[in-house]
C-alpha cells in the first residue's frame, strides 16, 4: 500500500494525506492489546500523522505508551485550552500548563502541532491564550501553532497571521469553509488540515438521526441529493482530501480493514472534475445558512 505524503505549508513537515485520528482509542472499553496493534499498524501503513486531544479520554496516554518509541516516525498533533487540574480554562496559564501535561502523556520532548482546541471568537480576543501557545513554539516545546475551529472563531484565527495551521470541518455537505478560507491560506503558505472528512457517516442512516452526532449532515444531504454511481464513502473521502489546499484530512476508527479500504479509496486520486462541479453545485444551490460545524 502506498499513500502520498504532502508538505504542511513551509513547516517543513511532510504528512500523509490520511491522517489519524485518535478519539477513538481514548475510550477505555477498547481493548490495550487493540491500541497497540492499531496504532503500530497505522505507522506501518505510511500513515504519519497522529491527531489527539486533551478531551479525547485516555488517547494521549495510549499513544505516549505504544508508539512514543517510534517517536521520530510520526508527526503529533494534539489540542489544549481546557480540563487541566488546578488552572481555569482557556487562560494563558491553562494553555501553558496543557502543553507540558500533553508533554508528559505523550511522553515526548516535543509536539509537531498544537492546535487551540474549538474556543470561541472572544475567548481568542480577550485571554491571552494566543501568547501562550506562541511561547511553547518559542520554546521549542511545539514547532507548530494551530487552531482547529469554525466559522468567525477560524476567520479570525487565521487574520491574526499567528497561527501555521489550521483543522476546521471540510467535506461534501461542509463546503463554505473552502472559498473563504481555504482558498487563501494556500496563498498565503497556510497549513489546512480537514476534519470530518466523512461527514460523520450521515448517509448510513436511512431515518432522520434526531439529536445525533451525524443528524446536521444528514439533513444537508437530503437537500443535495447526490446521485452518482461512487460509493458515498469514497465520494466523501476523495472529496475532502484532494481539496485544493487541504493538506491532509483525519478519520478515526479502531479498525484497520477501515483503514486500509480508506487508503485504497485514496490511492485512486481526485474525482473526476464533473462530479466535483455537481457536488458544489449541490451545497452551493441548497445552503441555507449551513455554517461549518464543530
């Protein structure tokens, strides 16, 4: 299996155009034995970036005790702002306590990224949160400064010329994002990384999935009405992932046939250009109002 490795901006990092994304395996009733296989297994496949949170249960500690010997292979990301014991979220305080306890979990001496994990436009302006992910990359605790987010939180993250990189939700029923902001960051040397490139698999409910992760999505596809003879699955995934600018897109599962069928999937290259015009024609002609979601 092969799988294309693409610069992040200037950093000069080159990640897999698939990443990971390790929400999954922070959640206890999977099975150690399965995080060791697993993600040993995504490193192997040519997968190198490994994305994680602070909120994302015990994925952290997974990923410092079953991979941090593999260290120089991968490229880490993870996301502070919150849940750190004795210091008030989204403070300066906060972010520079985050980043040394990821350290430690994650038992590296350094982060490629760090994202600001989803915090609202004012909490951006106003708590000095910015400054303080800016001293750890100073520091050479983090080589890159990220905010992974959504609409005027993103928009403004990314007019502050602070920021490297971004993560903010790119797929078929998740498109403004991409001409007002995507399209800019490549010209101005920005990182784009794509979040839900999946759509939260919406198209598998055949009923509405009232108050369900997947329930927005769900509605915009009823509205788009995609008919194409490709696999919603596949449809999706070269969607996001050879969008231009997009460097590259995250899925998380605990199963490596998930993995390698999405590498596979990949591995056929961009869609074709009619059914990318008829796709954005689709979100574009049905929009109503439909902001990025977090």
């Amino acid at each position: 299996m092969s799988i294309e490795q693409r610069n992040l901006a200037d950093t000069g990092i080159k990640v897999s155009i698939l990443g990971f994304g390790a929400g999954l395996i922070g959640d206890e009733s999977t099975s150690e034995k399965q995080v060791d296989k697993l993600l040993n297994a995504v490193l192997d496949y040519g997968i190198n970036l490994i994305d994680t949170a602070r909120s994302y249960g015990i994925s952290e500690e997974r990923i410092g005790k079953y991979i941090s010997k593999r260290r120089r292979e991968f490229v880490l990301s993870t996301k502070v702002g919150y849940g750190v014991e004795g210091y008030e979220d989204w403070t300066y305080d906060c972010i520079s306590a985050g980043v040394e306890r990821a350290l430690r979990t994650l038992r590296t001496d350094y982060i490629d990224i760090v994202h600001l994990h989803s915090c609202p436009l004012e909490t951006l302006k106003n708590t000095g949160v910015i400054e303080a992910l800016a001293k750890a990359v100073e520091a050479g605790k983090v080589r890159v400064m990220a905010y992974s987010g959504e609409n005027e939180a993103l928009e403004y993250a990314v007019s502050t010329d602070k920021f490297k990189s971004i993560m903010t939700s790119i797929n078929i029923c998740d498109q403004k994002v991409i001409d007002n902001i995507v399209s800019k960051t490549k010209r101005e040397n920005f990182a784009v990384i794509a979040k839900r490139p999946l759509a939260n698999i919406a198209w598998k409910y055949k009923k509405r999935p009232y108050d369900n992760y997947a329930e927005e999505y769900w509605l915009r596809l009823e509205k788009m009405n995609l008919q194409f003879d490709i696999a919603y699955l596949e449809l999706a995934l070269r969607f996001a992932a050879f969008t231009d600018g997009v460097a590259s897109c995250v899925t998380g599962t605990t199963s490596l046939e998930n993995i390698k069928q999405n590498i596979e999937i990949l591995e056929k290259g961009s869609l074709p250009s009619n059914i990318l015009s008829n796709i954005k024609l689709a979100f574009n002609t049905n929009d109503d109002n439909w902001v990025g979601q977090i």
